[in-house]
C-alpha cells in the first residue's frame, strides 16, 4: 500500500502542475464529448463539494440517486445559452452549441421553464429568487462568471472553462 501510494503521489505531483490546471484542463473542456473525462472529473466535484443543481436547493447527489424514479430524469444537462438562442444568433455548430461548458445540471422543471430564452431573459428571474450569498455560491460551484449572460459566447465559453478546471481542481 505505502508504495502505490508513493507512487501515486509522484504521478500526481509531476502530471497535476499549475501549467495542468491553467492550460491543459480548460483545453481538454473545450468538448462537445458527452463522455468526456473531464466532464466526469467535473460532475464528481460538484457531488463532493456538496453543490446544488443550478437555481435549485436539491444537492446534485440527491439527484442522481438511482433510487430516485420518476417520468423522465430528476435532472438533465441544460444548455446555459439554449440552443435555440444561439441558432437565432448565427450559431450553428452543433460541436459549438454543445460545448461542455455551455451546459449546468438543472432540475428538469427548471429546464422546460427556460426552454429556448436568452440567458439575459431567464437569469434575472432566477437569480431574483436567491440571496446574494446563495448566489455567489452557486456562481462558483457552477463556474459561472460575473455577469456571464452579457459576455459573447465564446469569450464565456473560455471563461468558464478556466473555472471549471478550478472548481475540479
């Protein structure tokens, strides 16, 4: 055991370096890959950090228990800037609009109350029912940057890989 330990501990020191989790892990977000390891990597911290669902006081663990049933999923991988939106707004590459960063895990109801509105329409009305503190909060389990709804697409879509690599981090 001592030694696969130590030997863990020397992969990780020489693989997980700063250059690791600044260029390389935001690099390997920028995916459309549904099974992507880093996805993965992801999802597990926000279930050790204890986080919420986006806009939702249900902890994503409790979500994703599978003795949970019901009609369709207790969530669902929501598109921050719906598809539809981004379609109207000259984008789309389905490799583009389906970015990993471009998605949060929301209850289901959440996601159908979206549905298809711009960011700048439906964050407001979320954000209004929650304080400043749970806000903030959710702001940095879901790697969302201040104000995200204003930035271009693709300037968000850097941004917040970046912080979800700190959130795995």
């Amino acid at each position: 055991g001592e030694a696969f330990l130590a030997k863990l501990k020397e992969i990780s020191s020489t693989t997980l370096t700063n250059d690791y989790w600044t260029i390389s892990l935001p690099s390997e977000l920028a995916t459309s890959a549904a099974r992507s390891p880093s996805l993965f990597a992801y999802q597990a911290a926000l279930i050790n950090l204890g986080a919420t669902a986006l806009y939702s006081p249900i902890e994503i663990a409790t979500l994703i228990d599978p003795a949970v049933r019901g009609p369709r999923a207790a969530f669902e991988q929501h598109h921050l800037f719906p598809r539809g939106h981004l379609e109207a707004n000259g984008i789309t590459s389905v490799k583009q609009i389906n970015q990993i960063a471009n998605f949060a895990l929301v209850e289901w109801p959440d996601n159908m109350r979206i549905g298809k509105r711009s960011p700048a329409e439906y964050v407001p009305e979320f954000d209004r029912q929650l304080t400043a503190t749970q806000r903030d909060q959710m702001y940095g389990w879901h790697a969302l940057p201040h104000l995200w709804w204003e930035l271009p697409y693709d300037d968000f879509l850097v941004q917040r890989r970046v912080r979800m690599a700190g959130v795995i981090r």
